[in-house]
C-alpha cells in the first residue's frame, strides 16, 4: 500500500472552517471589550471635566456658562471628546431657576452629560436622570437600559 504526504481537501477545509469560526468569536467578543472601554475613557473624561468644573467654582465662585470658559482660564488643556465621534460632551450652565443660565451667568449649578454604549452600566445608577435644564438624562424611574451619564454638583 502506498501512503501519500499532505492534506486532503476535506481535511484542509474542515481546517478553514473552525479557523474562521473561532475568529468569529473572538471578532464579536472584541467588539464588546472595545464599548466597554470606550465607556471606561467616557466615565473618566466626565470626571475630569468635572473635577476642572469645580476648580473653576472655587475660584470665582460660579459655574461657567459654557464650556469654552474652563479651557479659556487654563483649568483644562482642552475639552474632552467623545472617543467614538469626537464629539463634545454636553455641558449647560444653570442658574439659580433651574434653567440654562444666560452668557453672562452667574451658574449655580451644571449638567454634564456622556452618552455611553454599554446599556445598564453600574455608574447611571448614581447618576442624575430626567429633563434637566434641556438636557435629558434618561428616564424616570430608571431602567436597565439606560445610556445616558449625566453628573452635577
């Protein structure tokens, strides 16, 4: 009997095949490790940005009433974007009737909002929710699928 070297057809697509479906799961497995930390970078934007608010409050005692103020007075290099889009986070100046506060302020309050792409994370647990000075935070009660990270002071 002769025996021949190498790989049958058969065999080199069964091959193919579980190569490409383990690759498959992975792909998708990734794909959500990436929203995680694109939610992670978000969370920790806000923080910064709020931390920046603050100073900024304990200097002249109100909150701007856009956000070009905070990087204009050197509290942060540059706004933070939106890893997916680059887009800025929104931010309303509130004054002391709860509504956006003019240009020339004084705020007494903010809303910063991120809208993340895990729905149910931990954090929108603790967050604010509902129409806040235009802005809306998610909804009242919250539900498990709430996106929207909104903090103020």
């Amino acid at each position: 009997m002769k025996y021949s070297k190498g790989f049958t057809l058969i065999e080199l697509l069964v091959v193919i095949a579980i190569i490409g479906i383990l690759s498959s799961v992975v792909l998708a497995s990734m794909n959500s490790v990436r929203k995680k930390g694109r939610d992670t970078a978000r969370i920790s934007h806000v923080q910064q940005y709020r931390l920046a608010l603050e100073m900024v409050y304990d200097t002249f005692q109100t909150y701007p009433a856009d956000d070009d103020a905070v990087v204009d007075q050197g509290f942060i290099s540059a706004l933070p974007r939106d890893p997916s889009t680059n887009a800025l986070y929104q931010y309303v100046g509130i004054g002391s009737d709860g509504n956006p506060c003019p240009p020339a302020g004084p705020c007494t309050s903010y809303i910063l909002k991120a809208t993340l792409e895990t729905p149910g994370h931990t954090i929108v647990q603790a967050d604010k929710d509902g129409m806040i000075a235009g802005v809306n935070c998610g909804p009242i009660p919250q539900t498990v699928s709430e996106v929207e990270y909104c903090v103020a002071p």
